[in-house]
C-alpha cells in the first residue's frame, strides 16, 4: 500500500511540533527571576534538599566501653537492694529490676541519672541509692553526648 507525500509530511510536521512542545515542557521554560522555581514556588520557602545528619558517630567500642562501666557497677546497685531490704523498704522475698537511664558527656560524666518507670522495684530509698551510686561512675571519653539504659536485675542472696 502506497502513502501520499501528503500524510508523510503532515506526520513528520506532527511529531516535530510533540517534540518541541515535549522539550518545552521538561525544564525548557523560563525562569521569572523573582525567586520563583518555574512551578509557582519561591525558592527561599523550599525545605533542604536533604535531612541534616548529624555526622559525628559514638564508635561501637565506646558503647560496649560504657555498657561495662554499667556492668561493673552492679555489685553496688545490689548493695543498695541489700540496704533497702534492711530498712524495711523492699520485702525480704522481693525481686526486680531497676532501669536506669543515664546521660554520659563527652568527658565520661554520667549526667541526668534516674531510676526510670518501667523498673518493677520503685522505692524512693532504693532509686536515691542507685542514682547516688551511678552518677559516681566514670565512663570512657566520647565524641558526643551519649544516653542510655541499662537494667540491674536484683534478687536477694540467701
């Protein structure tokens, strides 16, 4: 079947002006020079272009550094269980744990200890101990602020 120069030129006519209008309309259109982006937005009201990341990271050895200063603190934490049980505060049969949440700065000072609500044992004598004992402890020097957890599980020793 034969085509007339007629439909050739009217289709190679069409798909030059869908080009134009395609190109045209990716990017091809003219900024206004008032701060607009082209698509209605001021650029001073668009957001970064990406989250800021806060770039200095605790090394991974450091944590494990802090979690046995933690550890290394638990025959005192039990001391204060021991003293608590003698004053009558906890019960001769009662076990539990104490959260306790603790910011350590960049000078390996524990800041910001407390006993935190998600302990089962919460007995004003028992938290001040363990908060008094804590903030005592010297951890490794870090790059930033660090605040953790660390939970103390506390039975009593027949």
């Amino acid at each position: 079947m034969m085509r007339s120069k007629t439909w050739t030129t009217m289709v190679t006519v069409g798909l030059a002006a869908g080009l134009i209008a395609f190109a045209s309309g990716c990017g091809g259109g003219q900024k206004t020079g008032d701060g607009d982006d082209g698509e209605g937005f001021k650029l001073e009201d668009r957001g970064p272009e990406y989250e800021p990341v806060d770039d200095v990271m605790i090394p991974p050895e450091k944590y494990d550094e802090v979690n046995r200063a933690l550890e290394k603190r638990g025959p005192g934490v039990s001391r204060c269980f021991a003293a608590a049980i003698e004053a009558g505060e906890v019960g001769k049969n009662e076990k539990g744990t104490v959260v306790v949440g603790v910011g350590v700065t960049p000078a390996g000072k524990a800041t910001d200890v407390k006993v935190l609500p998600t302990s089962s044992l919460k007995k004003p004598g028992l938290s001040a101990c363990v908060v008094e004992y804590i903030e005592a402890t010297r951890f490794p020097t870090l790059p930033k602020r660090l605040d953790t957890t660390y939970a103390y599980k506390l039975v009593r020793d027949y």
